[in-house]
C-alpha cells in the first residue's frame, strides 16, 4: 500500500496543513478505502481546537466518509474490493466486550473514533475495521449521504430508541447540521413536528424539511405556549438554553435528549421531572447496524443532506464558515 496524503492540523487552532504518513501494512480485519466526500461536522472543529482535551497533533480530521474499498485485509469477509462503503465518528471497537456482543459497538470502553488518536477523512484515503464501513444504498448520493454518517445516526439513533411513532409529538432544537437531518428523520418516524430556532429566517425551510410547526425561541411567550406539548424533545444545539423551560414542554413521561452538548450545566428543577416522570437523557451515535438501518430508511424516504461543497484542497475555507456558522446545514469536501 502507498503513503496516504491529507491536511493536518499540527497544534490547537492551527490552520490544516498538508500531511502525508505510511499506515503500514493493512491488518487482517481492516480495509483501506479511497475517498470522494467528507462532511465537515462540528466535532471536527472541536477536536481541531482541543475543546474537549482529546486532541493528539499531528492529526487528519473527518469522519463523515464515503469512499470506495482499494483493499482488503486477509480476514475479512463481509467487504469487496471497488465497494462503496461510509464510515462515521467510530472506526473499531474491541469486539469482545458485553456492548460490543449486543450490537451496541457505540458504548464499547475501548471504542477508537475515527480521527482521534488516528487520521481520518481530510484525506485521499483511510484505514478502519470492516465492520465499521457500512455499505451505501445504491439511491443515496455520496455527497449528501456523508453528513449522515455521523450527523444523521446522532438524530436517527434516539428517535428509534425512545420509540418515536406516528403518535409522538416531537421536537428538534437548533435547525443546523444536525437539525435539519432531525426534522427529515421525524417526519419519515411520522411524528407531528416542531422546530425550535433562534433564527425566524429559517422557518420556511424548516417547515420544507420536515416541520409541521415552528417556534422562534427568542420569544419566550412562544415556549410558554407549548408547555405539556412532546413526547420527546431532541436539542442539537451546542449552547446554553433555558433548559427549563423545554422540560416544562414535555408530555408527561416525555423525553428532553441531548446530542448537542451545552457547556454548562443544565439547571433544571428535580420537581418538574418526578412530578410527571419526565426524562433527560443523551445520546452519542449509533452502531454499524443502525447506521445501516438509517441508510436505508434514508433512501427510502429521502433524507438527505443540504450540503455546500468544497474541494478538499479548500478544507481550511470550509472549517472557518462551520466556525462562524455559516454553512446550510453540512460542508462536505471532495476530492
């Protein structure tokens, strides 16, 4: 196998750089996929900038990745060459433990995220286990199935787990990334939508994706009036909220599930919640069965990302605009 070649960020904050390094030889239970489309999630922001103290530099970032298979490790055997595969935040897991024996790989301790303590997707090529290249429907289009590979399964994954059915009444906070894929995905659940959004200007489209409803969180009036409303509320947002009031809008048994995660803690009454038995709760990602689940419940029922497309060489451009939020809704580089 040759040298892989991608952009690196060498220090916190640094620019990405150009980067090439050897992977050695391909081991048994891996293969080697060449890339055509990375998302730029906001993870990758965070891990670039160390936020969450994990960041080991030199690193490629990206892990929202579609690509096709160029090798093929000697064990495996669920996997061809010249396959279409995408691979999201997790790129092994030990296989072995309690979680990973239920399907359930995301909650593995030894879980390896796909671009830390390794490179990932800013690239021309990667390196995971087989198991955690899922392969793509042939309908979905490479471009706005990438975001999916992480920010579609981080909305899917809680939607499925807390049972959203066409009964449920649920609402997507923050209509971003990861927002504008919740509302597509409630609606294929069949749920009565709502979107919460600090921004008025996003209303129509939000209502376009998905949303029966929309509420403009500036207002406070307007939380008030949708207090005892849903069955789950699904916050994607990476900022602090009134927290309480979005509990005060839960049904009772109702669910507040956090996948954007605030920087403070949340301040919330323990008597609103054991009054009417109300849950807050968090969810990661989802494993390689679900994410393949959510593939094909995408192509099924169109889901897709509203992406803006960058060539990969023009990485640096792409992560400033995530930064200053100003990509509807998902970069994805090319190569």
């Amino acid at each position: 196998m040759s040298e892989i070649h991608g952009l690196a960020v060498h220090a916190a904050g640094a620019h990405l750089l150009a980067y090439k390094y050897d992977p050695g030889e391909l081991q048994g239970n891996d293969v080697e996929i060449k890339i055509s489309h990375c998302g730029v999630c906001h993870s990758d922001v965070h891990l670039i900038d160390n936020d969450w103290g994990m960041s080991k530099y030199p690193f490629i970032p990206g892990h929202e990745i579609v690509g096709t298979i160029v090798g093929v490790g000697s064990a495996v055997k669920d996997r061809t060459m010249g396959e279409r595969v995408g691979v999201g935040w997790q790129a092994d897991s030990c296989g072995i433990c309690e979680w990973c024996r239920q399907g359930q790989e995301q909650l593995c301790a030894k879980a390896q995220p796909t671009c830390v303590g390794r490179n990932g997707g800013f690239s021309d090529k990667v390196r995971v286990d087989s198991r955690f290249a899922v392969p793509l429907p042939s309908t979905l289009e490479s471009e706005s199935a990438a975001p999916l590979l992480c920010g579609g399964i981080t909305v899917y994954s809680p939607l499925r787990n807390y049972e959203v059915r066409p009964s449920s009444r649920v609402g997507v906070i923050g209509i971003g990334g990861l927002g504008h894929l919740g509302l597509q995905f409630a609606k294929a659940f069949g749920a009565e939508v709502t979107a919460f959004s600090t921004s008025k200007d996003k209303e129509a489209e939000a209502k376009q994706l998905g949303a029966h409803h929309f509420v403009n969180t500036r207002d406070t009036g307007a939380l008030k009036k949708v207090a005892g409303s849903f069955d789950l509320l699904l916050s994607t947002v990476s900022a602090d909220q009134d927290w309480q009031a979005y509990v005060n809008a839960l049904r009772p048994k109702g669910t507040l599930c956090i996948v954007g995660a605030p920087p403070s803690p949340m301040p919330i009454l323990g008597a609103s919640l054991i009054t009417s038995q109300k849950v807050v709760a968090g969810s990661n990602i989802g494993s390689p069965h679900e994410i393949s689940e959510m593939l094909d419940v995408a192509a099924r029922h169109g889901v897709k990302a509203v992406t803006e497309r960058f060539a990969m060489a023009k990485a640096n451009d792409a992560v400033t605009k995530v930064k200053k939020n100003q990509v509807r809704y998902r970069a994805v580089l090319t190569n």
